[in-house]
C-alpha cells in the first residue's frame, strides 16, 4: 500500500511551493472528476485492475 503524503510533504519531495502543489492537484482532481486525492487514488487502483470507477 503506497504511503499516504500531505500536501508539505509532497512540497518538500518535490520542491515547489504548498500554493502550486494545492493548484495542481485541484487541476488534476477536476480532470479526474474526483474530490478528493483519495477518490483519485481508488480511481486509478480500479483501472489498474482494469474496472471502471
């Protein structure tokens, strides 16, 4: 099970500012049609295995 970050985290990991990480991730959520990083998250587990979510 992959480990579970907040967004400091992911900040430091990557090194952009909280402010541009919260902005992508609001982008990628809205493209996904999701809300949250979990819904995200079991998303993209289902359509590893090949469901649809």
């Amino acid at each position: 099970m992959p480990r579970v970050r907040g967004r400091g985290q992911i900040c430091l990991q990557i090194g952009l500012a909280e402010s541009a990480v919260k902005v992508h991730v609001a982008e990628i959520l809205k493209k996904l049609e999701r809300h949250s990083r979990t819904q995200a998250a079991v998303l993209v587990k289902a359509l590893e295995h090949g469901d649809e979510a």
